[in-house]
C-alpha cells in the first residue's frame, strides 16, 4: 500500500490528489519503520527523503461499503474527504483514477463471496464484486472520472476484478486467479514477518523504472517475476490497446 503511495508521491501527486485508507496503529508500527522497501526504509515518511503520508482515513473507522461513498463523492458526517461530486455524464475535465487495494480476499469456490476482506466481519460484508461492478459503473456514468484503473493484490483478487468486464473506460489488474492466493515477499528475519505482496513490489518495481511502460509490458513483467501466482487483466478490449498506451496518466501528475 504505502509502496504505491510513494510511487505517486514521486510522480509529482501531493496528498490533495491522494486518498489514504489504511490501519494507521500497524503502518506506523516500529516493526513496519525500519525495512527495505521500493524507496526506503521508511514508508510513512519523514525520513529518507521520503514526504510524510498523511493518512486520511482509519480503516477501523470505515466500512467497505464507505470505500464505495469515497470513490463515488457521497460525503457524510463521517465521510469528510471523498473524490469531487461531478455533474454531468461526458467526463471532460474529469480526472483518471487508480484505485489500489492492498489486504485479504475471498471467493464463493472457498465458502465466502467475492469479495476483497473487510477487517474481521463476516462474508458479505467486504468489498464484494458487485460493489466493485456498481461503483465504477457509476463512476464512469457520471463523471466522476475519465478513466479507471483498477490494481488489487489480494488472494483470489480475479474473482473481484472480473466484475469490471463491459465497462468502458476501466482496466483491471490483480496478482493472483480466480482460484489461487497472492503470495507475500521480502522476508525480514529480524522481525520475523513477511515485508510485502510480490506482485505489488513487481508493479511498483517496474514503473518506477519505467514509468511509460505499455501495459502490455507492465503486465508481461508482473506476469513472470510474481512467483506462486498468475497475474490477471481484465476488460482490456473495452480500454484500449495495451500495446500502445501506458499508466503513466494514473501515476505522473499532469497539471
């Protein structure tokens, strides 16, 4: 999570751009400061060269269902920093979004809905496929972005993005199937804890190398270097040829 952060960060996004949700107690947690990472040893900033993450939300304070309300501009009492309401349905001037979920997932073929995990509740109450499905057709229909690009990491994270097919206007990407978990990375002995998910760090990895690399590219470089899982793409024919455009609009800031 906090790798992506830093990847926009260093595209030139400033935190008016970015929405953070995260588990503020672990992220800041000693165990997470000190370890190698995509751009330091340090992930929430301050240090390093790094800028500090402002975190906007806890996720202990929110429901899946409020990810939804973020992204679709429904504020509330509890919902103070959300994505711009737009009027209108042609999305001029409205900007590409990068939607990144890092955590757990599960599927109906291992007893649970589709959906990427919410905390500890119950199956049916993540961020299910049908969420995913709703939100960003509402997105797209009314504006709210131009584009969508959705990057999720969880286990089983195909079952959650498959529900983006028909939707013009938004790719997905996950690092693993349908049937298969996404495997961490980047052991850290000293703290006896795994440091990171191996598609992300190959997604992060290679934009920051490139960050004009044609999805295609992307893809294909996730693909082999994420090892014990199959990188997955969905919705390619209603986005674009991805021989030829690039995610260097969602992750370099164009003013």
């Amino acid at each position: 999570m906090l790798n992506v952060y830093q990847l926009l960060r260093k595209g030139g996004f400033d935190d008016d751009h970015i929405i953070l949700v995260i588990d503020k107690q672990e992220a800041a947690a000693n165990k997470n400061v000190v370890r190698i990472s995509n751009f330091g040893k340090d992930l929430m900033g301050g240090t390093d060269g790094l800028p500090p993450a402002v975190v906007d939300y806890d996720n202990a304070d929110l429901t899946a269902a409020d990810i939804a309300d973020i992204l679709t501009g429904k504020t509330s009492d509890h919902l103070q920093t959300t994505l711009p309401a737009r009027q209108g349905g042609d999305g001029s001037g409205a900007p590409n979004v990068l939607f990144y979920w890092s955590g757990h997932g599960r599927s109906t073929a291992n007893g649970w809905s589709n959906e990427f995990a919410w905390l500890d509740t119950g199956s049916g109450n993540g961020f299910t496929d049908l969420m995913m499905q709703k939100t960003a057709q509402t997105m797209l229909t009314t504006g709210q972005c131009r584009k969508l690009l959705v990057v999720a990491e969880p286990c089983y994270g195909e079952v959650v993005i498959k529900a983006l097919d028909g939707i013009t206007g938004v790719l997905g990407m996950s690092g693993a199937n349908a049937n298969e978990q996404s495997l961490a990375d980047n052991w850290d002995p000293d703290n006896s804890r795994w440091l990171c998910d191996r598609f992300t760090k190959n997604f992060v990895e290679c934009l920051s190398a490139n960050p004009a690399t044609c999805y295609r590219d992307l893809f294909i470089y996730c693909s082999v270097n994420t090892l014990g899982s199959h990188a997955c793409i969905v919705n390619a024919a209603n986005f674009g040829n991805l021989y030829a455009i690039n995610p260097q609009e969602f992750i370099i800031y164009n003013k």
